[in-house]
C-alpha cells in the first residue's frame, strides 16, 4: 500500500492511495478522498475503485 495526503489549504486535505494485494488474488485498488474541517467540525468523504467493484463513505465528526 501506499498512500500521499496533501494540504493545499489550511482546512482542507486530500488523500490519494494505492493498495495491491501480493499474498492472495484481490485485486488492486484505487483511492481518493478530502478531509474538510471548520472550527472542531468535519467532514470527510471517500471513494475506491477496483476491478471487482466500486465504494464510498461520508463521514460527519467533531474534532477533539
């Protein structure tokens, strides 16, 4: 796996991330996703992509 998280702006990063699976046959897969955080609220949101199928998540917090 690796993966790359940039903040271009003070409340906001973006993620990036590659996984292969050398052990056992999964396939490889694709992600991306962008954090964005005002005062102690956050949202982040997420996808992936492989061969087999696609994914997403949307996740609401608060920062502590």
């Amino acid at each position: 796996s690796v993966g790359l998280e940039l903040s271009p702006w003070e409340s906001i990063d973006l993620r990036f991330g590659y996984r292969q699976d050398m052990a056992s046959d999964l396939e490889d897969v694709l992600s991306a996703g962008v954090r964005y955080q005002i005062w102690r609220s956050v949202i982040e949101a997420s996808i992936s992509q492989s061969d087999d199928g696609n994914g997403g998540a949307i996740q609401f917090a608060w920062a502590f």
